[in-house]
C-alpha cells in the first residue's frame, strides 16, 4: 500500500476524478486558527484598554511646564496655540534626548516673538514693555530680564529661524550681554552658539513642515492624479483581455520610448546647464541641502539621471533580445490569462474588497498605536542648574515652591518632563505596543493571503473545466472566497504568522541598527546587516513559498505545510520552466507597471514644475515640487500594482495548473490536456483524436 502512495519528489499520476477544486474538503490546520481567533481576540481587548487609557489631545496640543495643553478648548489657554521656550540655548543639551524635555521653563503663547528685544529697551517704550510682558510667566512680580528672539512658529512651537524669509540671521555686538531669564547673565555669542546648536535639530522638522504645506496645497491635484492613474489601469486591464497579444508588444515598445525620452530631457537639462554659474558644481561639494530643488541646478545630478536611466534601458533592450522565445510562451500565458479574467470579471474588482479591508487594519493599528502612546500621566521632575541632590527627582508642581526640595535647591524648578506612570499597565506598554505591531503584521498579512487563494481558486476552477464555462461554478469569486473562510482560515492564519515572525525580526533588526549607530564596532555593523540581508531574502522565499501554497490549497483542500511541500517540489520539477516562463511574464507584467508610473509621472512632472505655460496659472505654488509628483509616481504604481496582481495572480495560478497539466495527462483521448489550443501550439504538443470506432 506504501509503494502505491503518491511520493512529493515524483510526479503526479493521472486521476479521472479529479475535476479542478476539489469541492468535498475538510478545515486545515484547526489550532492554527484558534489561536488566530484568540490573538484576534486579544488585539480587540489591546485597542479597547488603550482607548479609555489614551489622549490623542497630547498629540495635537504642546504642553507647558505644567502639563496643562495649549490651545485647547474650553481652558484659559485657548487663546495661546504656541510653546514658547524661555532659554532656547538649553534645547541643544544633550539631556533633550534622554528626557526629551528642555530643562528651561515652557509657556503658551498667543504668537511667536516677532523681534529681537532686551529689557532695558523695552523699558524705553511702553509698547515694547507690554510685548515683553506677553512672554513672562503668569503672576510674576518685580523686574523679570531675558531676550525673545524672532522665532517662526513651527509644528505649534517658538523655534528659531533658518532663513531670512523667516526671521533672518541673528547678529550681536562684541561686548553684548543678556539675562537668560533664570538669573544668569551670559554672553551674548552664547546665545547664538546655542540657538545654531539648536537649529541642527530643528531643520528636519521644517522641511516636514513645509512638505506638509506642499501637501496642503496639491492634494487636490494628487487626487486628480491617482484618479487618471486607476482610469490608465483599468483601461489597460480591459484592453489586455481583448487584445494581449498586441498590447503586450505595444507595451514593451511604449516602455523603451518612454525611458527614451526620460534619457532625452534629462540630455538637454545638462546641457542647457552648461553656461550657467555653479551648475558644475560636484554633488559631494554641495553636500546635503534641505531645498531639494537646488540639486537640479546640478549638472552631475541630470548626468546621474541619464547615466541610470541608459543602464535600465539597455537591460531591458537585452532582456528583450535574448528571451525573444520565451517571450512568446509568455505572451501566450498571458492571453490564456486574459481569456480566464474574461469568465470571472468580478476578480478585477477584488483589490478593491482586499483594500479596503487593509485600511481598516491600518486605521485600527494607528488609532490604537496613538491611544497607547498617549495613555501615560504627567511626571515632573526637578531641573536646575546648579549641583542638587533632587536634580531629576519626581515632584509635585502644585506644592513645589513650599516643599523641602525648594528648600534646599533654590534656583530649581519642578516642570513638566514627560509622559509615564508607574502601575501595572504602564510598565507593561512597550508589551502592548509591540503586540499591536506584530498583530498589524499578521492581520495584514491574513488579508493578502485571502486575496490570494480567493483568486487562486477562482482562476484553478476554470483551468480545470473541461467545458468553459459550464462546469465553472456560477459565482467562481464568491465561491472560493467562501471555501477559503469556512475551511482554510488556520491554513491562511499559519502561513501569515510564519511570514510576519520575519517581518518582526527585520523591525527589531532594524531598531537595533538605529540604536547602535553611533558605535564604531565594524564587526557589530557587518554582522547586523549579514542578519538583515538574511532575513530580506528569507521573507522574499516565504512569500514567493506562501503564494504557491495558497494555490494548491485552493485546488487540493490539503493543509498548509503539505501545501507548500506539494507546490515547491512541483515547482522543482520543472525549475527551468519556473525560471524562465514565469519570471519572463512577471517581468512583462512589470513592465506594463513601469509604463503606467511612467506616463503619470511624466505628466505629473510638466504640470507640478511649471515647465508647460498652460499649466503655470493652474498649478500650485509649492516649496518642493517634487513632493507631489513623487506621491502621485508611489501611488500610480500602487494603484497599478493592485490592477495588474490580479493578472499576476491569475498567470501564477494558471501556470501551476499548467505544470500539474503536464504531469498528469500525455494528449491521449483517455488523458487530453486541458490547457488552450494557442499553449498546446506554443509548447509543440497536441492532443490526439479518438480512434475511429
């Protein structure tokens, strides 16, 4: 009976019965899915505990060195939206990165210090006291010395300026003192040390803010863009069903002009640079600048530009010559693909179903991510600047200035450091929050698989029809969909919990590299990117594993890990096809990708940069023109990457069948190949008449 029994390592043997998706099947892998339901479980229970833990008020709203939030509504600061730092010098402490707090006193405001000010001109003026006075502390009584400084508003907060358009630079005398406001007099060339030291840290957040500006402007336009890039696909997708053949090769032929002229434009912006001053300037002399825009200026940037599109361009004219015969094999798994699409329609529509349930996972995730991070207590800490034995002990701000550590530290201050708490749930966030990461990762994980085997079955019932479409299933998307939920949720449940362990790692891989960052241990660096480079390829040959698995799961109803044995030793059987045949039709469908990005992006590019005159009063005003024009090139590709799965899906499938075609029938009338006549012809093989009787 042993010897009888169908070994992985050996072909199929041909089985009158089956018939494609086996419709009688059982549920796999059943602890794989009660734990899944569990963890689920779990996940709602994490999101309800952080939400009545959490305030995303502290998110929004700065907070003073009490605590308390400015702007908010319904308070006495309602009408002061601003932070303002008393002794901005003391941001570029070191300690601002431990207690991610600055050891100076903290105060709403209703505006930003416009104007460089010290007291004894603001005593010469009225007008200037009053403005003075807007910067003091609340009930302060007697003469209170420091020097606002024009500082812009950024992400609600007084920081200085990093441009003359916003406050200018600061300049002082040789001789010039100032009262830092905490009772020490210092150097005037102090202040502009620390307020330079400072800016280091702060001219990141102003380029996000001016890219969240540049947003704020354009996202209508990007809308507009991703819109015409679904239209671009979906149409691309209704011709590819009708007419595979010809758009595959108008395709290709469409993808080299592009790049073509990608290659042309960026030629005449080198040389139309050639005369202007310090547009030969090297990018290593430039250095890092935060307006990317002065990088076009750059001769060496378009070189480098026309120098990586050149090199993609003669690979793929390569890849094109030496695969011309395996091209054609392809394109006729295309068109069987094209054909199999045009009996289940409704599987273009299914990215639809797959993202909108990944939206909710993601909303769920961030909702969540932000409660638990805002679910702390205010701790207060004393700060001072002198030696004390309460330095960065806890206090308590409403009866600080009577207690014994005023007392005995007199220049200290009890002010707001930062959010924690010391009960059971605090010191067990982190916990929390990683569970919320790693559950992200299954649950988004669960829902691609999903997608995957509802298409898989879908595509494998009409491979396997012997008469299309009457014996399909009437609704093949909706039943697969319901064979994969009733019996193969622990199946898809396993698979997804192997792939996101992996994710998970290369996270913590990753948070460790950012950790250690500043170390000098060579070996450190070389064996945690030996680990990363590792674990990248392992979670690429889990999924490409996962994806096959899925499939025969769809068509055999077996468990996963049987599934995945039966689907790579398939696969190793027929390596050469496997490496040539379905990789040269992905590349084909990548292409058509590429396309799609590249005429939306090229059409993004001469309406955001301003380069076309009727589109110089329709467009936006933006900092960085190249911030739309990336979000809309990202999300074209998205958009096409979720038009065009559902053929690469339908071709991975198809192919599998394919192969499992092969193995299990010779052409004979007892055992005819299902595949189409167009690969029976492509492959030189035919299937037999039946002797005349």
């Amino acid at each position: 009976m042993a010897s009888n029994a169908w070994k992985p390592c050996e072909p199929r043997k041909y089985d009158p019965t089956f018939k494609g998706p086996i419709y009688n099947r059982g549920c796999t892998d059943i602890v794989c899915c009660i734990l899944f339901i569990i963890c689920i479980l779990g996940y709602v229970a994490v999101g309800i505990l952080a939400w009545s833990q959490g305030d995303p008020r502290k998110v929004i709203y700065p907070t003073d060195s009490r605590g308390q939030f400015c702007g908010q509504a319904g308070t006495p600061l309602e009408t002061k939206p601003l932070l303002f730092y008393f002794n901005i010098m003391k941001c570029a402490s070191p300690m601002v990165l431990l207690e991610f707090q600055c050891p100076t006193t903290q105060m709403c405001v209703e505006k930003c210090p416009d104007k460089f000010l010290t007291l004894l001109k603001a005593y010469t003026n009225k007008e200037d006291f009053k403005y003075y006075k807007n910067f003091c502390k609340e009930g302060l009584e007697g003469v209170f010395s420091f020097t606002p400084l024009p500082l812009p508003p950024v992400t609600r907060r007084c920081f200085p300026a990093l441009d003359q358009k916003k406050g200018g630079e600061i300049t002082v005398g040789n001789n010039s003192k100032f009262d830092d406001g905490e009772g020490n007099i210092r150097d005037a060339k102090d202040l502009v040390a620390g307020v330079k030291n400072a800016t280091v840290v702060i001219e990141a957040r102003q380029v996000v803010m001016k890219i969240f500006e540049d947003y704020t402007q354009s996202w209508y336009w990007i809308l507009i863009g991703l819109v015409i890039a679904m239209l671009i696909s979906l149409l691309f997708i209704v011709l590819l069903r009708f007419l595979a053949g010809i758009m595959v090769w108008v395709m290709i032929v469409m993808v080299i002009l592009v790049i073509g002229y990608g290659i042309f434009h960026c030629s005449m912006e080198y040389v139309s640079l050639k005369s202007e001053a310090g547009s030969n300037v090297t990018l290593k002399d430039l250095g890092f600048q935060t307006d990317f825009s002065v990088y076009l200026h750059i001769r060496q940037t378009w070189l480098a530009f026309i120098i990586i599109l050149a090199i993609v361009e003669v690979v793929i004219i390569l890849l094109l010559i030496f695969l011309r015969n395996r091209i054609l094999i392809a394109i006729a798994l295309i068109k069987e693909a094209s054909r199999a699409i045009g009996y289940v329609m409704s599987a273009l529509f299914y990215p639809l179903f797959t993202f909108a349930l990944l939206s909710i996972v993601i909303a769920y995730w961030a909702v969540t991510a932000v409660f638990l991070s805002t679910s702390n207590q205010p701790i207060y800490k004393v700060f001072n600047e002198t030696a004390c034995d309460h330095s960065r002990k806890i206090c308590e701000p409403a009866n600080f200035s009577t207690s014994s550590m005023k007392a005995e530290c007199p220049d200290s201050k009890c002010l707001f450091a930062f959010y924690g708490g010391e009960t059971v749930y605090h010191k067990y966030l982190i916990g929390l929050q990683f569970y919320n990461v790693f559950l992200f990762f299954w649950c988004a994980n669960f829902v691609t698989a999903l997608g995957q085997m509802t298409l898989a079955g879908a595509f494998a019932s009409y491979y396997w029809a012997f008469v299309k479409p009457d014996d399909m299933p009437a609704f093949p998307i909706f039943s697969s969909l319901g064979r994969s939920l009733r019996y193969h949720t622990g199946s898809l449940a396993f698979g997804s919990l192997i792939l996101s362990i992996i994710q998970i790692i290369r996270v913590l891989l990753e948070y460790i590299d950012h950790k250690l960052q500043g170390t000098q241990n060579k070996c450190t660096k070389f064996l945690l990117c030996c680990l990363k480079c590792c674990f990248w390829c392992l979670e690429k040959f889990i999924k490409f594993i996962n994806r096959n698995a899925y499939i025969m799961v769809a068509i055999y109803g077996k468990n996963f890990c049987t599934s995945a044995k039966d689907a790579f030793f398939l696969l190793m059987r027929n390596m050469i096809r496997v490496a040539v045949l379905d990789k040269v039709t992905d590349f084909l469908l990548f292409l058509g990708k590429l396309l799609i990005v590249g005429l939306v992006g090229i059409f993004a590019f001469f309406f955001f940069s301003g380069r076309v005159k009727a589109f110089e009063n329709t467009a936006p005003n933006l900092h960085y023109y190249w911030v739309p024009i990336l979000t809309v090139v990202v999300g074209s590709y998205l958009i096409a990457h979720g038009f065009f799965s559902v053929y690469a899906m339908c071709v991975d499938t198809l192919f599998l069948c394919f192969l499992e075609d092969l193995e299990r029938n010779d052409g004979s009338a007892e055992r005819p190949f299902l595949m189409s006549d167009r690969l029976l012809k492509v492959l030189n093989k035919k299937n037999k008449p039946e002797p005349a009787e």
